[in-house]
C-alpha cells in the first residue's frame, strides 16, 4: 500500500470517527498486495513459474504449508503481480512494434476451493479472468463455456496458470477433480495446487511455507495496526502477546486483532485495552479452522452459525442445540440438525460425544470451530455488526 493511499484512508475514516481507519484491512480474509516476511517463499515461486517468461507453461507446483502460514496470500498477491505484467483481457492482447506480430499472454486465475465446486463454476471464473466479456451465471450451459474457454486458448501464444486453493479441505473442489474438468485444455494450461498438504501421489516441485515466527507474526500485526487502526489504539507489548499466543499462525494472531476491535469498538473505547485482547484470545478456539471457511457456506448455513455462535452447545445434546437456534430463525428444527450434521463433516464445528444415558444411539454436543465474534461482524447473516 503506497503512502497516498494510506493517506487517502485515514482522511475518509475522520468521517466516521472511532478506533478503526480501515476495518476491511483489519480482516483476516483480507490478503495485502505484499504478503509480509514471504519474501524468499516469493522468490521460490516466481522459480517454479519462470517458464512463463519465454513464452512456455511451466509444470504442475504445489504450494503447501500449515494453517495460517500464508499459502493463499502469497500465490494470491503473486498471481496479481504476474497477471499486471503477463496477462489481461482482450485490451491487453499488446501489439509489438511491428503490426502483424502481438506479444504471447499469460493469465493468471486464483480458484477458491471453497466457493468454487462446479465444472460450470470453474470454467466461469477462469473465463471472468481470460476475457473482458460478461460472464454469464445461468442460462448457458457447461458445455458452451468449455467451447468458449477453449477458443479462447486456441491461439498457439495464449495460455493460463489455475490456482486451485484449499483444494484439500472437507467439501470443496478436489485438485484431481479440478484437472479433469480442465482436460480439454490441458495443452495450454498448467495448475498450481494450494492447501496445506499435496495432492495425494504428488510428485512434482513443492514449495514448502513454514509457521510464522513470533516475530515474523509482530511484522504482520503490526502492518495492519499501523495502516487499519488509529494511532495508538493498540501498544507494541499487545501486538506482541498476539503474536506469541497466536503460535505461528497468522489467521490466529489477525482473528484475535480483529476480534479485539470488534470489541473495543463495541463499547465505544478510545483503544485496545488487555481485557479486549484477552475476550478475542478466548473467542478463538483451540484447533481454530479459518473463518473464511464459515463464510463460504450458503446464506441459510451462515445463518444457523450466527445464531450458534451466540447461544452455549457446551454438554447440550445436537437436538436441544437445534431446537434453540430454530426458535431464532426461520428455519425448523429438523433442517437445523441436518444442517449442524453437515457443517460437522465440514469441519467448521465439531460433535463431542456425550455420556451415554441408557440404550440407543449416543447422543452428541456441538462445539465451533470458527471465531465467533469476527465470523458475526463479516457475515451478512448478522447484517452490519463490524467495527
């Protein structure tokens, strides 16, 4: 972020006044244009991919590291860079010197795993990226956009990179999944898989992110205190304790920020004070899935979690859980508990057994996953509820 923008920020943040500039910056589903401290993992990358600047696909790479560790913001902001140099739509098909001769394009298209599932869902957002044309949503059919992705690679000097992000988590849209839908063009696309593991049977380049350090995780901190809060809201030795607590993993420490905002700015304080600090540390579960994963699901699956999010599952049997959370919805009771069954498969809550009380099947409780209070600010099942 240049210094006429973070200018531009805080003078629009005077006119609604409080602890937060740039509440969006603060976010932990929020990637910056820099990924902090990446550098070298940068580098790596940019080693895998270099075929592409003599005008050839380079082969399939996997980018893997745990929870937090940055995959998705550095293949992100990378694909970014590379698609400003490389890539385009049709304005950017850029003529040579000599008229009868146009430079070889490179695209560079980021699919998110958890949002994207479908055949017709990739090739949409593969084309959104290859061409400056509208994109229909409905009324075409798959078949007629794998003829348009197609013609739109048929040129022997046009080609893509596809970023298949979270491709190894509960219910998205697997690697090999994704490679047999791009089958049709597989001579003039290569993939680059993102997840904390490799694709099973992989045997191609990896490159490998480790967990933050703690003081890697103040840098990170830090960049967003300084750009999306006030100056002096929040102390260094604060920043700090995010970090160490946070234990390497990024998603944790800014889920804590955040949440700590939320909660400074919910009670119209002047700064981040520890009692703020320590209501967000405790928010966040042990074994914190990201957030980001809440967010995907479908408006009614958002919903119920909101509503779980507020109430106490500890000890409670699914069924009394369900009943309260339809009593605030619109929804029945049964839809409910189908619904918790099957964030539970996603992974985004868990089902604890409880005691058993006599013969049937034993009976389970419900316990989240996600970051309650920062999952409520950025749903749009809570409506404006942010800092």
């Amino acid at each position: 972020m240049d210094l006429s923008e973070r200018i531009d920020r805080r003078r629009a943040a005077r006119d609604g006044g409080g602890i937060v500039v740039d509440r969006e910056y603060l976010s932990p589903v929020v990637h910056p244009t820099e990924p902090v401290g990446r550098g070298p993992v940068l580098e790596q990358l940019l080693d895998a991919l270099e075929p592409v600047f003599d005008g050839t696909l380079p082969e399939p790479v996997a980018v893997t590291g745990p929870t937090g560790s940055g995959t998705s913001a550095v293949v992100v902001a990378l694909f970014a860079a590379m698609n400003d140099r490389l890539g385009g739509n049709d304005r950017s098909i850029r003529t040579a010197t000599r008229a009868d001769r146009t430079d070889p394009v490179t695209w560079f298209v980021y699919v998110d795993a958890r949002r994207i599932q479908s055949e017709f869902a990739l090739y949409r957002t593969i084309l959104s990226v290859l061409s400056a044309e509208p994109i229909p949503e409905s009324g075409i059919g798959t078949g007629a956009l794998r003829d348009r992705l197609r013609e739109r690679l048929a040129r022997h000097d046009r080609r893509a990179v596809v970023a298949i992000d979270h491709h190894d988590e509960p219910e998205t849209l697997s690697y090999e999944r994704a490679r047999e839908y791009l089958e049709p063009v597989a001579d003039d696309v290569s993939t680059v898989a993102v997840g904390c593991d490799a694709p099973t049977g992989w045997g191609g380049t990896t490159v490998e992110l480790s967990a933050y350090r703690d003081h890697g995780l103040v840098d990170i901190v830090t960049d967003r205190v300084s750009t999306g809060l006030e100056p002096g809201t929040l102390d260094h030795e604060s920043v700090r304790e995010l970090a160490e607590w946070a234990d390497g993993n990024a998603h944790d420490a800014l889920a804590g920020l955040y949440g700590a905002a939320v909660s400074a700015t919910g009670e119209g304080a002047d700064r981040i004070e520890p009692r703020h600090i320590e209501r967000a540390i405790a928010d966040v579960p042990d074994g914190c899935v990201h957030v980001d994963r809440a967010l995907s699901l479908s408006e009614t699956r958002q919903q119920v979690l909101a509503v779980l999010a507020t109430i106490d599952s500890t000890d409670r049997p699914v069924r009394d859980v369900a009943d309260e959370i339809a009593a605030q919805s619109s929804l029945t009771a049964g839809t409910v508990k189908r619904f918790l069954y099957e964030l539970a498969d996603r992974g985004v809550i868990e089902r604890v057994p409880l005691p058993a009380n006599g013969t049937g099947r034993r009976p389970s409780a419900i316990e989240r996953r996600f970051p309650a209070i920062v999952f409520r600010s950025l749903t749009p099942a809570c409506g404006s509820n942010g800092a």
